[in-house]
C-alpha cells in the first residue's frame, strides 16, 4: 500500500465512471476518470459448468463475483487516492450477450441460467428462422424460450420477465427492466428503422404460440431496448449493497443501459460506424462488422445484431476460440512448476505465442480441432477438442502452437469469408481486442493473414470490454446535446490513441489456405468423434 506521502499529491478524479463485465471467465470491473483512463481495476475468475445437460453458472456466483471485482477495485482505488470510494457518476453493467434468464411474477428464477455456450435448441432455431426468413441462432433467448415450449417445459407458462445476464444485473441494481438496444438485438431481431423489436416479427411468433398455455405475449416479458445515451435508471439502495456490502458506495448513480459483450467490443475498439469492424478474441470468439447496406440474404452462419445505438451490423461468432490453447497452457504450467520453477501466466502464453512464429510452413503436418462445445457454424452440436499427427508429422513446441492458433481461427475465417466473398462488404479495417491480442503481433499478424484483412491493435485492446462499457456510460453524462456515439468516440476518446496495424502477409495467407484444406478433412474426423465418443 502507498503511504500517505506518496498520495498525498494525487487528487481524485473529476468524474469516476464504472464499467463492468461478465466474461466467460472472468468478471472485470473497471474505473475511468473524465478522461477516459482507468484510475483502477478489480476482477474475479469464474467457469461455466455443465450440469445436466446444460453449461451454466450460478446466479449466487453472479454476485459473489461482482462483490469480489467491485472490492479489489475499491481497495486498488483506496492505494492510489487515500480516500474510499463512495460516489460514482455514471456505472454500467454488460455481460455475455443471449442465453436464458426467465422470472416469475415474484422474481424468482424459474430454471438455472442456460448460457449462450448451449447447443440444445437446434429445433427452435431452425423453426424460428423459417418462420422469420431471418437467422436465429442457437444461442439467442428466443431460441431457448421457443426450445423451452418445444419441450413443453411446465416453467414456461409462470414466465413474467425473460432476460440476459446484463439484464439481469441491472434489473437488481435499478429495479429497470431494459437492455442496450445491441444486447436486445441478441435476445430477439430488431427492427433497424425503429431501434425496437421487429414489430412484424413479434406478430409472427405471438400467432405461432397462442396456442401455448400461458398468461403473457412476447412484448410483455421483454426487457425495453434503449439505445445508447439514454438513461436506465439510477442505483438503488439496495443495488447499492449489493454491489458494496460494506456499505461504502452511495446510491443515486445514474446507469446506462446494460449491454452485451459484442456492443462493449464495439466501443472499446471504436467500430461502431459503417465500414469498421472489431474482432472481440477470448474463449469464444466474434466478429463485428457495421453495415452500408442490408446484406442479400439471411446465412445461418451470420447473425444480425446492431451497434449501441441500432446500426445494423453483421456478426461472426463462434463459441469456441482460446479454450483449448488456454488447456494446453495450464498443462505445461503444471509441467513447468512440477520440475520446480515458477512461471507466471503472462510469461507463459508470451513464449508459447512468440514459439508459433517459428513454425514450419505445414505446421509439421500437424492437425487440431479446438471444439469444446457445439459449433453451430459447422453443424456440431457437441464438441470434442482433437489434436492428431500422423508418424511422420515434426513434432515441436513452434509447430504444435501455430497449429493450436490456426485452428482456433479457422470457423472465424468460414464465416467471414460469406461477408467479404458471397456479400462484397467492405471493411477499412479489424480491431481487435481481448486477451488473445495480449501476446504482441503474434495473434494480430496470424488473424490478418486468415482473414486477409489489416487487424490493428489500440493500446487500450488489454482493457477489453468493461472499459467499453465506461465509454458508454461516460456518453451518457458527457456526451454535448445531440453528439453522436460514433462522434463522441472518435474525438473524445480515440483522437489522441495510438493503434498498431499489420498487413496480411502473402507467406501467412499461403500457410494458412494450406491448413485450411486440412481442416475441412479434419471436420469430418471431429464429427465422427462426437458420435464415437459419449
């Protein structure tokens, strides 16, 4: 801890704005001043569980994790101002987008949280997208709640509010049932003239079910969709303490409205105007891109999601990306550490990034598929992480890396290459960000070559996605009188950032079409695996 000497100079900040974010594997809290730059930083590991039948957290682990990040950032606050946090602005709150929260009249939870990782509601999709002439994937909480009437499952007719992590979250905090209009747009299509849901659409579905026994219609068990700048609400007392039982934090803090973890990406990369693109890199992985114009058809490999304020935008997701290299790393760690050396996480993954580098041009013919769960874009419903050489394959740490790099990218390149191939949509250029991009050029250049794109990297891509949910609640308390998001952004915040781009190089693009035609044969390996291996 900083004596009293040492922070008896540093003044606190003019505005204290919160952001924080329910990862996959981590919630992170972060703190920013009125410029934009975190004054402190708190966080909490967590992991899904597969339980029966379905990849889930608690929800009482919701809050222990919130409590746990918020206290690390207090305590981190406290070291470099001598002073307790106590008022806070402007706060926001996002999380993993889609999945399955719903709610009686009591507010009770009426089955445990279905995360987007579930590849259970194949029927619901396809049905829904038929139905809509409009891809649903699996993920999206219309799928889980039409799935849920599909099963007949008896909790669906007590529903009384339906919503996602975030929504979750900020409901508790505020009492206001709402979502940013991009988290909305991952719980059901919206409507890009209007920033609402599909009205036509919503008619679709309530006529489809009014045979289902139930007490609702769609709209009345669906958060609000607001866009970005408008107010959510302020912190209640009671959403106070249950962020800070210490009771420290005061109430009143104005929100803004929760989003997901695509439209934070968004923010913290600054891509949220037409023709920019974000990749957002960690356990899965997704790609962001803001439309000129409606694609020519719907692609079950592309959802439709917007920006924070309702920008039509195309996305590549795939649920599996950094799980398996992030395994394979645990593995030698506990190699390293059993021998008696210590290694720390970030030395680790940076010398086993910069070993990839060294590769071969065949990768040494070695082969992996990095899928531990379904992977709706190439028809899996189930994953089962590969990694085969044939007696002839070079076997090293430089070959075995790359190999594990390319394949956690090769279902991001199927997809992308419908948007940049089939549809002709143009994109100046990707920003990434996430913690794939934490090893130096490494991931950056391996991206741009499978994607075939420029991928840059700001010096903010560490601070991710609640640094992403700050700017959006700074842009609600000091955004000028009709200043745009994309505006604010690109001259408040980012006009000063410095960004590191890469090219593809011709070498890399060569390296991995080549592996690429391995991996399709690998596809058909990994599908017979998930019917052999129960």
């Amino acid at each position: 801890m900083l004596t009293e000497q040492e922070t008896a100079g540093k003044k606190e900040p003019l505005k204290k704005i919160l952001g924080l974010e329910f990862g996959s594997t981590r919630i992170k809290a972060v703190l920013i001043d009125e410029n934009h730059q975190p004054v402190a930083s708190g966080a909490y590991d967590w992991e899904n569980k597969l339980e029966d039948g379905y990849w889930t957290y608690a929800v009482e682990e919701v809050w222990l994790g919130l409590q746990a990040a918020y206290r690390e950032l207090a305590d981190n606050y406290f070291k470099t101002y001598n002073e307790k946090l106590t008022t806070i602005d402007a706060m926001g709150f996002s999380g993993m987008m889609h999945g399955y929260l719903p709610f009686d009249a009591e507010g009770n939870l009426l089955t445990p949280f279905r995360t987007w990782r579930n590849t259970t509601t194949e029927e619901a999709s396809k049905e829904l997208t038929e139905l809509f002439s409009f891809n649903i994937p699996q993920r999206w909480s219309i799928a889980h709640l039409h799935q849920a009437i599909l099963n007949k499952e008896e909790h669906v007719k007590e529903i009384d509010f339906l919503t996602t992590l975030a929504g979750y979250v900020h409901w508790k905090l505020t009492g206001v049932k709402a979502l940013g209009v991009g988290e909305a747009s991952g719980m059901f299509p919206i409507d890009g003239e209007t920033g609402q849901y599909n009205q036509d659409m919503v008619t679709a579905y309530n006529q489809k079910i009014e045979t289902v026994e139930k007490n609702w219609s769609l709209l009345d068990i669906l958060p609000e969709a607001l866009s970005a700048g408008e107010s959510a609400g302020r912190l209640t007392d009671d959403g106070a303490r249950l962020i800070d039982p210490s009771g420290d934090l005061q109430p009143n803090t104005l929100l803004c409205p929760p989003e997901g973890d695509a439209g934070t990406g968004m923010a913290a990369t600054n891509a949220v105007a037409e023709r920019t693109g974000n990749v957002s890199a960690g356990t899965s992985v997704f790609a962001m891109l803001v439309l000129e114009k409606d694609l020519s058809d719907y692609y079950e490999e592309i959802d439709m999601v917007t920006t924070p304020t309702g920008k039509p935008t195309a996305m590549v997701h795939c649920n599996n990306f950094t799980t398996d290299i992030n395994a394979w790393a645990r593995l030698f760690k506990e190699l390293v550490e059993t021998l008696g050396f210590d290694v720390s996480s970030e030395k680790l993954f940076t010398t086993l990034f910069n070993k990839a580098l060294e590769a071969d041009a065949d990768n040494g013919q070695l082969m992996s598929c990095n899928y531990y769960s379904g992977e709706p874009i190439t028809g899996l419903e189930e994953g089962r992480p590969l990694f085969i050489q044939m007696p002839d394959s070079t076997l090293n740490l430089a070959n075995f890396m790359r190999t594990h790099i390319y394949s956690a990218l090769a279902t991001l390149k199927m997809g992308m290459d419908i948007l940049i191939q089939k549809e002709d949509v143009t994109v100046d250029q990707l920003l990434g960000h996430g913690g794939f991009f934490k090893t130096k050029h490494v991931g950056q250049q391996m991206m741009a070559d499978a994607l075939t794109v420029p991928v840059s990297v700001m010096e903010s891509a560490g601070e991710g996605g609640p640094w992403g949910m700050a700017l959006l609640a700074s842009y609600l308390v000091n955004k000028d009188e009709n200043e745009r998001l994309e505006d604010y952004l690109a001259q408040k915040v980012f006009s000063s950032q410095k960004a590191e781009s890469v090219e593809p190089s011709k070498e890399g693009q060569k390296n991995f079409s080549t592996f690429m035609v391995r991996y399709e044969d690998m596809l058909e390996v990994e599908k017979a695996a998930v019917k052999a291996i129960k």
